[in-house]
C-alpha cells in the first residue's frame, strides 16, 4: 500500500481557493437538500414517500455528472414502505487506497413549526449560518463529502484509488441502509461517517445495546398483602410482587454500573461513560409479554408481571458477549439470594427494536485521522481527535473490520432542535478537509 505524505502546498492553496470559489455552488446544493422534506419518524407522514424519492433523484444526478456510477436498492422496511440505498462508484486511476464517504439524508421532524424564527425547510443563509431541519444533521455533511469530490475534479486531479458514496435514508429509524452498504457495496480501505463534530476528528465510539429484563410474580388481592410481608406456616401461599423483585434488579445494576465507572476507561470518551440505564419501568396484574401487559387495573392487586428496559453503552475495547455475562451474571448471582428469582430467574432480550450498535475503536493515529487534523490544523481550525458519545453508522462498517471515522461540520448539540443550522464556515472548512484528505489517502495525479 502507498503511504501518505503531506500534501504539496501548490495542492493544498488549489484545493482550498477552488472551494472558497465555489461557495455558493456548496451551500446552494446544501440548501436544496434541506428544502426535500425527509422527517422517518412518522408514518403518517404522506409526504415522505414522494420528497425521499425527489431527493434520491437530485443526488443520482449530481454524481451522475461527476461521472460516479450508481447502484440503487431500497433498504429493508422499517417504519415507511421505503428507504432508498444510494451507492456511487468513481473509479480511480489505479494503485490507490479507496474511501467510502457515508451520510443519511433522512431527518426527525421539525416539531412545532411556530417555534422556529427560520422555516424548517426554507435552507436559508442568515447571519452566516445556513438553517433548516437537517442541515446539521446530517445534510450538511452529505453536501460536503459530495462537493469535496467535485472541487478535486474542478482542480484538475484524479484521484488514483476508488471513492464510493453510501447515502441511506433510514438512519434516523434505526435503520438498516448502511448495514446493507457495508454487506454489499465494495469493501473500502477507509470509510468517513460524515455526521456533525465540530470539525473534530472521531475514530472511536462506544458501543450501544438495549435490552429488556422481564420479571414473574404471582397475583393476589391486596388485602393479603400482609401474607406476603408476614407469613405464617398456617397461611403459607401469599402473592409475589414483581414491581418489588424488578427494583432489586434495578438496584443490583446500578451498583455494576459503579463498578464499570471505576475499573473501566477509555482515553477518547468521557469517564464513566459505560453505563447501564433504565429507561422503561412496566409492571402491573395480569402478566405480560413483549414488555406490554395484559391487563392494566389498578394497584388493588399484586403485579405478577415486570418489565424493565435498559440502555447500555460500553467501551470501543469491548464487547457485546462481555457486557453480556456482565450482566446477566450479576442479575443471576443476585437472584441466588433471593428464593423466588432463584426458582423463576429474570428472561433477557437484547437488542431491542434493532439497538444494538457494536462500537468502533479505529486506532487514532491513523494515516486519515492524522491527515484531517493535520489539514483543520492548517485551516486554522481548533480541531482535536476524540471520540463519539452516542451510536452513528460507522458501527457497521466497523462490525466488518473496515477503519474509518466520524467527521462533519456542525454541532450535535443543535441537532432535532427547533432553528438546527450549520455554519457556513464549517461547510467550507469540512469541504476542504475531506477532499484534502481523499488526495492524501487516495493519491493522485494532475
């Protein structure tokens, strides 16, 4: 494999001067972007079907003109009869690495629209921010990694290795478009997962499970509920209360919780990020299946039936089998200790509704990760390389061992908020970025 070098400074003023010209040209294929209306979380939404179908068009025919060949399926139905898979091929000159650039074009809904002060998908430039509901997340990176490829063919250059686009339109439905990508489309060197950063470099994420403990007890009035606080040899049946067994679960986790945060770390994320959260509390008479119950009373009865739902992130050196036995095995050890758990153990589904996210963990000194912070750093820019605190789609390609990264203009921290923007200097600055990088990574001639 060829090594990369530093780029020339002739290329880098080149590239850099041909983005500053084509500013406009960038934040106006941003702008139409927003303007298509791709909200996945309602399926009620009539709309979505033409305005996804609409989007796909433009972008076919934006790489189409770039001379990328396309290959296009829908992905495997979520919420909507649809999802379009978008895979471009622009085959290089020969004897360089290639990169796949990935991006989702499909958005939450903008909410309440009387509480924005800018239309949701008016794509506005004010106050050099341009502002709309995906334009930071994640239009605004799809726009960049697209326009990035034509600035290098607008400078003249050839890449030699293969550049692939993957666009899917699902990811907000936790979806299945870049699992399918990274099955099916040809394998990349390197993958860039254009989600907002700040201009920051992310090579590692965390892991990211749910999973649901379902708990048995037994039914009885509760006017007996003495029985079960106080029992006596001649009265020996009483009822079970599965809210009751269900906090001790809860209680026994988060003491594993603690335990993680104190013998367990990673330098890219913050400490104490391994966490087991439980964020769905179901219980009542009647039993239960599937975390629902089947008949909702009211407290005048023991609840036979528990469910309780969990959120779980865990290190990029980890896995999912060790989270597993982790905790598992602390539920079953606390269930020795306890009669009823030990004769009616607590069941366990994982991945829950398809969250189950493996972690990515791409060294950080990476020829592309050092590339992107070596070109911000001579933007300018107070980049840094860290890590990713919550799941993206670099997940799948890393459950096939391909390295990438995570990086994109934009703040995550205005992402499915009324008035989302991304700054105008962050589009040019991540622009420049990532097709400095592909030019470094990829090589070239010209």
């Amino acid at each position: 494999m060829p090594e990369s070098l530093p780029l020339p400074d002739p290329t880098f003023q080149r590239v850099c001067g041909q983005v500053d010209t084509s500013s406009g040209d960038i934040l106006g294929f941003l702008s139409r972007l927003v303007r298509f209306p791709t909200p996945t979380q309602n399926p009620a939404d009539k709309n979505y079907p033409a305005a996804i179908r609409a989007c796909h068009a433009f972008l076919s025919e934006a790489l189409q003109a770039m001379g990328f060949t396309l290959d296009t399926w829908l992905a495997r139905p979520m919420s909507f009869p649809e999802h379009p898979v978008l895979v471009g091929t622009l085959k290089g000159s020969g004897g360089g690495r290639s990169m796949a650039l990935n991006g989702h074009v499909d958005v939450v809904p903008a909410g309440d629209e009387s509480t924005w002060k800018h239309k949701p998908w008016g794509g506005e430039t004010i106050d050099d921010r341009l502002w709309g509901r995906g334009a930071c997340d994640m239009k605004g990176g799809v726009a960049a990694m697209i326009q990035a490829v034509r600035v290098i063919r607008d400078c003249g250059l050839r890449l030699k290795g293969d550049v692939y686009v993957h666009i899917v339109s699902d990811e907000e439905v936790v979806g299945f478009g870049s699992r399918e990508c990274a099955e099916r489309a040809p394998r990349p060197d390197f993958v860039l997962v254009t989600e907002p950063t700040r201009l920051n470099v992310l090579p590692v994420e965390g892991g990211l499970e749910h999973v649901r403990i379902e708990i048995e007890g037994r039914e009885e009035h509760a006017g007996r509920r003495y029985a079960s606080i106080y029992p006596r040899e001649t009265d020996p049946g009483h009822g079970v209360n599965a809210v009751e067994k269900g906090l001790k679960i809860v209680q026994a986790l988060q003491d594993l919780e603690r335990n993680w945060a104190l013998s367990k770390s990673h330098p890219l994320l913050p400490a104490g990020f391994n966490t087991l959260l439980p964020g769905l509390f179901m219980s009542g008479p009647g039993g239960g299946r599937d975390g629902q119950l089947n008949m909702i009373t009211n407290p005048g009865t023991t609840p036979n039936y528990c469910a309780i739902e969990y959120n779980i992130w865990y290190y990029p050196q980890e896995t999912l089998d060790e989270i597993r036995r982790d905790v598992e095995g602390y539920v079953h050890a606390l269930s020795q200790y306890d009669p009823w758990l030990k004769a009616h153990p607590p069941r366990f589904t994982w991945g829950l509704r398809n969250i189950s996210f493996p972690p990515a963990n791409t060294d950080p000194d990476h020829e592309v990760v050092n590339s992107l912070l070596a070109s911000l750093q001579r933007l300018g820019c107070a980049s840094q390389i860290t890590g990713f605190n919550a799941a993206s789609d670099l997940a799948w390609y890393a459950a096939r061992g391909i390295p990438g990264a995570i990086f994109g203009p934009g703040d995550l921290a205005c992402a499915h908020s009324p008035d989302e923007f991304v700054p105008v200097s962050d589009m040019r600055n991540a622009t420049k970025a990532i097709a400095l990088a592909l030019l470094s990574w990829c090589g070239y001639e010209g």
